[in-house]
C-alpha cells in the first residue's frame, strides 16, 4: 500500500487531501509513462467518472495532464467502473481511468487507475507516479505543436458495454419484478437499461443523481432502504450497489440480505463451472459462508481485503469465483474486477435456470451475526499495534472461544480503522467491539 494510493486507489477529500493538482500531475505521469510503451502511434486513456460534483473538476484536470504529455483522452463521462475495465480491455486501450470513491460521502472522491488488461495498476507502476508525485523524480517533458494530446468524446464504449452486459444473461427476466438502488451514483446511467432489456419490471430508487447525494441513505451502504422498498413493491428480488457500482448486494422477496457468493458458487459446480472446485474469499468474509461451502463440498481461500487481492489470487490459482462481502463479487469469464450490475445478472441467472426463490435459494446458508464500526483515528498503524489495544483484542479472542471472532483492519483508503466481531448473537457482537472502542479511545487514538 502506497503513501497516496491505497487498496483501490488515490482517494481522499476534494480539495483537502486530493487535490486538482494531484490529479493533473497523475494524468501528466501516466501520459507519459504510457506513451512511452504505447500500443499504437498515439497513447490512448479512457477515463470514466461517477456522480460526484468534484468528478467532473478531477475529469478536467486528468485530461489537461494527459493530453499535456501528448496522451489522447476518451472521455466515457458518468459511468461505472467495470465499464472502465471491459473497455480497456476490449478497445486497446493503454490504460483507464475511474474518478471515483466508491462508498464513501460525495465530499471524498478518487483516482483508480486500470492498467491494459483491464486490471488495478500494478503496484510498481504505482510506485513510480507516488515519486513523480513528491518530486523525487525528473519532470516529465510536455508535449508540444501537433503532439499534444486530444479529447475525445467516447460515450460509445459504454454503451457497448450495456450491450455485452446484455449478452451475458442467459434467460428473459420477463414477469420478474425487480428492485433496484443505483445509489444515486454510476448505475443509474446503466442499470435500468439493463434490466429492461432483459424484459423485467424494474422499479428504481435513488436514481436521480445531483452531486452531492451519491450513498446518501441509499446503496449497498445503507441496505436497509432496499430492503423496505423491496417488501413495500413485492419484488421477486432487489439489487442495491455502491457509488460505481463495483459491488452488489442482494435482498430476497422478504428483505433479507443474501450472500451471492455461495448461491452462485453451488450453481456453477452443479453446471461443472467452478475451476478448481473453489471460491476466493477475504478474511472479513463471514463464518456462516465457510460452512455453507463445507456443506457444499466446494473448497476456499482467504486473501487479505480488496478485490484486487481476490483477482490476483484468482490469476495465480486459475480459480473463476471470488469475492468480498462488501458486495465485490468477480466472474473472471466475464470480468477482471467486481462488477455490481453483472453480479446481479448472475444472481438473476441461479434464480431463473432453477426455477426457485431467492429466499429458496438462500436457506440453507445461515449468516452469523456481525458487527463493524469504523473508527476515525489519528494513526490507523499506531491504533491497531498499540499493546493495549492488542491485549483487549487477545482478550475478546478469548471469550469468544471457536464461537465467534473479532478482527481490526485498518482502511486502505480513510483513516480508519474497522473493528468487526462474529458471535452467536447481536448483543455479544456490540458489547465486545465497544470494549475495544473504548480502550482505543483511552489511549488517545480516536479523533
């Protein structure tokens, strides 16, 4: 993890932590860089951005520096960022760009960068624009006369990517009736088409984007709303994703959130589909999904959290499935990152080919009780070393037994820290992350 850019990218508030400058100085580096190992005659980047209002300042400043190196800027406008991948990957381009900061507040926004294979950028690259972006190395030349760069519309490509999303499904969704929460963020310029092409009824909330209400009570962060609105309509099913809709979660016909991993995991070992026998998890995933996989016969790894980690653990092994129980769910047939709206598609493609509910579907998995708080600190390391915050943690591991677990991770993008416990109940999971809380807060860490 670098100084700026952490688990999916250089995130931070506008203005604050992530400047306009920052991003002119990353689209100055990678225009250079890639033109120097370009494709063809002319560096190629394509750039996408979600709904934030400071996207489109970071848009701005991203194609001054790329076209200043001499780099050509594609310009997909308000998208999402598996869009960016499938486009990338599919039109040669050098590498892409997503202004984005997933589910954090509007105020926050970020910069991911995809490499050319559709990938998040390899961490050497990442190194080497941390330098340029602290001075330590050479300014890089600017292009002049006829080779500075262009900007080009480009909206096409993501209207290529609706239609291969299209593709995919393998049934009509007619007579399903289907919720969806785009989070006021990417989806809602893609998801509705999506489904009502497929044939479904689709009922949309928080589809009505205006800057400063992206994951505002709604989205995968806020599940509750989906929820209600699901029971409120009676759909057969609801989708709620985050701010660039990378991620899904899904809610059955009676507003309980369900686990696609598993669903999707046991279908396609029953369709001799699931490389390897296994699924790629993280180590926040939950106890109740390793022993429905136990159940199933279906092997697993853990890798640490990011589905960038789920992805390379999926291209060294060979393995298909894999996710995070944020909702990052990746189908390496169809996509190298997790992608929100396909994850919904395969979900939808269990439900249809096996004639069965949600809620049917999802029964025999019984997901233990979690709670997460994220604590702000001044020093996510300092926090989560500090020995007497280790010894209450030791001490939470030893009550617990092998009925529960608690785990602190620092985030790879905000200064927190995410304290999560696993129990046999709800009132067991709070009491013992705010023992830990608390001690956190004696020692001074909590901002």
């Amino acid at each position: 993890m670098g100084k700026y850019f952490g688990t999916d990218g250089f995130r931070g508030e506008a203005n604050v932590t992530l400047t306009v400058e920052d991003a002119f100085k990353v689209g100055r580096f990678l225009g250079w860089y890639y033109g120097q190992r370009k494709k063809s005659d002319v560096c190629r980047i394509v750039i996408g951005k979600d709904t934030r209002r400071s996207s489109y300042m970071f848009e701005y400043s991203l194609v001054a520096g790329l076209t200043a190196s001499g780099a050509d800027a594609y310009l997909l406008h308000v998208t999402t960022t598996p869009s960016v991948s499938y486009v990338v990957r599919t039109e040669d381009f050098d590498c892409g760009i997503m202004i984005s900061a997933s589910h954090n507040p509007y105020y926050d926004n970020g910069i991911k960068v995809i490499n050319g294979n559709g990938e998040k950028l390899e961490e050497s690259v990442i190194v080497e624009i941390e330098k340029y972006l602290d001075g330590e190395t050479p300014e890089v030349p600017l292009a002049k006369r006829d080779k500075i760069g262009r900007t080009v519309d480009f909206a096409a490509g993501r209207n290529r990517y609706i239609g291969y999303l299209i593709s995919i499904a393998t049934r009509s969704f007619k007579n399903k009736k289907v919720a969806l929460d785009c989070a006021n963020g990417s989806a809602s310029a893609i998801a509705k088409n999506v489904f009502d092409a497929l044939g479904a009824e689709t009922h949309v909330i928080s589809n009505s984007p205006d800057g400063l209400n992206i994951n505002t009570k709604c989205g995968s962060t806020h599940i509750e709303v989906l929820q209600e609105f699901v029971k409120e309509i009676g759909a057969d099913v609801g989708f709620a994703y985050d701010g660039d809709a990378d991620r899904c979660i899904a809610v059955d016909e009676n507003g309980n959130v369900v686990d696609g991993d598993v669903i999707c995991g046991k279908y396609m070992k029953e369709q001799g589909a699931l490389k390897n026998n296994k699924v790629v998890t993280t180590i926040m995933s939950n106890f109740g999904l390793y022993k429905a996989l136990d159940r199933e016969g279906i092997g697993y790894e853990k890798t640490a959290v990011g589905d960038k980690y789920v992805y390379e653990n999926m291209v060294t092994y060979g393995n298909c499935l894999g996710g995070e129980q944020s909702g990052h769910i990746i189908f390496s047939k169809h996509a190298t990152t997790g992608d929100g709206i396909l994850t919904s598609l395969k979900v939808m493609e269990v439900m249809l080919e096996k004639k069965e509910s949600l809620a049917k579907l999802a029964s025999e998995i019984e997901i233990y009780p979690q709670v997460l708080k994220n604590v702000r600190v001044k020093d996510k390391a300092a926090a989560q070393d500090d020995a007497v915050v280790k010894a209450e943690v030791s001490r939470v591991t030893e009550a617990l037994g092998d009925s529960g677990r608690i785990l602190l991770r620092q985030s790879g993008t905000e200064p927190v820290v995410r304290v999560m416990v696993e129990a046999a109940d709800l009132e067991t999971c709070e009491k013992h992350v705010d023992q830990v809380i608390e001690v956190m807060k004696q020692q001074g860490h909590i901002l």
